[in-house]
C-alpha cells in the first residue's frame, strides 16, 4: 500500500533462495487462508436469514474487501516473485524502478480495502453502541438502507483516498518494490523524496483517527455492557426484562472489540514504516514484516467469529449439512432447487434495497 522504493533498494544483493522460497510460500498459504475464509464467511452471510441485518451487511462489506486482497493483490505479489526466482536467484532488481500497469490496479486495491477494513469497523462499532445503549431506538436508527448507502459511501471514498497521493504530486507513482513483495508508492528512480512525500502521512493519520474514534466508542460500549451485567446479577430477571439487551447483543460487541484489536495490532507496524520512509529511513526487512502482517489480517476475521460468535459457527455448520440435506430431500424435485439455490443474493438484494425493510 505504501513504501518508499528509491533506488537503494534496486541495488540489493541476492538474497537467500531459501529463505525467498519460504516468503514465497507463506505467500501461497495466505491467499488459500484468505478466499476461503471470506468465501465461507461471504456464503454464511448470504445465506443465513439471520444475518441479514446492518450488522450483516457490514460485515459482508468488510468479507469482499479482505477476499479482493486475496483475490488480486496477494497473486500478483505471488507471480512476481515466482518469475523473479524462476528468471535469476531472486533478486527482482531488474524492474523495481519501472512503473508498471498492474501496481497502478494492485496498489490502489490495497490501500481502498485497508481503508474499507478500518471504516467498516467503525461502522460496526457504532452499530454495536446504539444497540446497547439505545436498544428500543435500534431499528428506527440504523435502517438497512441507512447501512447499504453508508457501505457504498466508505467505499467511494476509501477509494478515492488511495488515488490520492498520484493525484496530488505526479512525482508519485506506484512501483513493484522487492523488499515489501507489493506495489507501493514510491519516487521514480533519481528522485529523492521531498516535500510532496508528506502526502503519505495522510494514510496513518486517517486511519489513526477512525482507530481512535473506534477504541473511544468500544470503552463506552464495554462500560454499558458492564453496567447492565452488574444490574443484572444484582436484580436478577428485572433487570433483562426493563431492557432489550440480549445476549447476543454482548457477544456481537464483543466480537467487533476484538476486530478492532486484531486490525490495530496488523496496522501499527505500517504506519511506522510509513511515518519513516517519509522521514528519509529505508528499512528493507521491515518494510516486508509490516506488509504482510497487515495483509495476514484479512484471513483473521473468519477465525475471530469462529471463536466468539455462536451464531457464525451455528451458520458454517448449516452451510455444510445443508448439500447433504438437499441431495436427500430435492433430488426428485428439479424446481425447488432453482428455487433454494439462487435466491440467497437476490433475497439480500431486495432486503437491501425494499423500503419495508428498511
């Protein structure tokens, strides 16, 4: 997403072809971890009517982000390097300083999704704290129409934020850089980074200040939800009947406090290396660890509501007995299978967008 990929880093000694094998490897692993973890995720969204909710639909918005990483940017940093290593001993030194046209459509992914990860876990960070705060108010507040145009505005504009930096210095461009293993904005060869190099601190500081506003509303999330549970062992059953807080409601708040966690701990390590290249530092392994454990976190989600959602690991359950079920029950019938498999994404369309529903 970001980097600083001057010359020096053009003139790196091959490295060990052991240890590139390795990074190669990981590579490959990640992308298996990432487009089934969200493709699992994705189709027990889609096909739970229990999810089909804001919080559902926020969370389907963070799932396509993740698997557009898996998809497009983690298989380009994958055929790179294998025709790297497949060309010499993978030194990759020969085309860093080139631009070329796929990092003008990795890159930019790269960044918008990051982007999108850390709106959306804002999103649904307010939409855990008006549901315990103001659970009677939930449903007038947040609309699922409220949340689709939401969704699509944190998408415009984590994507024109990512364009940024081209747009506002054309000394900027984007370079496939051997140490990260990802298109990252960079400097053309010969020119040293300048003023218009701040530019970058706008990536940290917009993330920085979502992740700040997130922490604040998860405390006064967790502070209520302390509260409540206090009320609740000191008045027993009064207490859960005076109010519409379920269980569920708890488990889901926290779920998204752990989300914000696990994102925060994957974007700390670039936003070091962001702040340091704008200062002129060039740290060539670093710039690889922070990369990657950034790009890790888009396999994490699955495992975090695997862990700590039951309502997501009741879904994954149904979504694999359910072609064994069918294979018994519909094979007769022809017409009720077209009738129970392509609805799913038509029915979370028409939710989206009915006015009912809203």
């Amino acid at each position: 997403m970001l980097g600083n990929s001057s010359s020096a880093n053009c003139t790196l000694s091959s490295p060990p072809l052991l240890g590139e094998i390795c990074k190669l490897f990981v590579m490959v692993l990640l992308i298996i971890a990432i487009i089934l973890g969200n493709v699992v995720s994705l189709l027990v969204f889609l096909q739970a009517r229990q999810f089909r909710t804001s919080q559902g639909y926020l969370k389907v918005s963070l799932a396509l982000a993740d698997l557009a990483v898996g998809l497009i940017v983690v298989p380009y940093s994958v055929y790179r390097e294998a025709s790297s290593l497949a060309s010499g001993m993978g030194q990759g030194s020969s085309s860093c300083s080139i631009p070329s046209l796929p990092c003008f459509v990795t890159g930019p992914i790269f960044a918008g999704c990051t982007f999108v990860s850390i709106t959306t876990i804002f999103l649904l960070s307010v939409e855990r704290s008006v549901a315990v705060l103001k659970p009677l108010h939930k449903r007038a507040v947040i609309t699922k129409r409220r949340t689709v145009w939401l969704i699509l505005f944190s998408w415009s504009m984590s994507f024109l934020l990512a364009v940024v930096p081209m747009i506002s210095s054309p000394d900027i461009t984007l370079q496939y850089n051997p140490c990260s293993k990802m298109c990252t904005y960079a400097f053309p060869a010969g020119r040293l980074p300048g003023s218009p190099w701040n530019i970058m601190l706008l990536f940290p500081a917009f993330d920085f200040s979502l992740l700040g506003g997130t922490f604040v509303i998860n405390f006064i999330t967790f502070t209520a939800i302390r509260q409540y549970c206090k009320a609740r062992r000191w008045l027993g059953s009064e207490a859960q009947h005076n109010s519409r807080l379920s269980f569920s409601d708890i488990t889901a708040a926290k779920t998204i406090g752990i989300l914000t966690f696990a994102f925060s701990a994957s974007f700390s390590p670039i936003a070091v290396f962001v702040v340091g290249s704008v200062l002129g530092y060039q740290w060539c392994q670093f710039s690889f660890y922070a990369f990657w454990i950034l790009t890790s976190n888009s396999c994490w989600n699955v495992a975090i509501y695997s862990a700590w959602d039951p309502k997501f690991r009741q879904g994954v359950r149904e979504l694999f007995s359910r072609p064994v079920l069918n294979s018994a029950s519909q094979r007769p019938s022809r017409s009720t299978e077209g009738d129970s498999s392509a609805p799913a994404c038509v029915a979370v369309l028409k939710e989206m967008f009915h006015p009912e529903n809203a």
